[in-house]
C-alpha cells in the first residue's frame, strides 16, 4: 500500500510539472493596439504638462516684474 502512495503522488506530481512547463508568450496580443494608445496618449500628456509649467513659469516671471528667463 505505501509503494502504491509514492507511486501515485510521484506520478501526479510529474504529471504538474510537465504542464506547467515555461511557455513564451505570444508575440503580438489583441491588447496591443489598446497599449500603444494608452503610451501615446502619456506621451502627449507629458508634453502637455511641460508646456504648461514653461507658461506658468513665464507668467509667474511677468508678474513679479523679473526679467524673461
């Protein structure tokens, strides 16, 4: 009875491992478009936000009566 235990859980043990083998991921998934949007979409949103800290700083310059930067 014991070798019948060792036997099972060596088997089902085995048999895990051999399905969880490491598998690549495919290359191009239907969420890419999605992704590259998104990457695009924070792309432009960082220049935005570059642009309007230049400007504040600008007017923040005008204001206090500073020379222009």
């Amino acid at each position: 009875m014991g070798l019948f235990k060792v036997l099972t859980m060596s088997v089902s043990v085995l048999f895990m491992l051999s399905c969880a083998s490491p598998e690549t991921p495919p290359k191009k998934t239907v969420f890419d478009p999605l992704l590259q949007s998104e990457e695009r979409a924070r792309e432009v949103q960082k220049t935005v936000d570059a642009n309007a800290d230049a400007t504040r700083k600008a007017v923040d310059t005008q204001e206090r009566g500073d020379t222009a930067p």
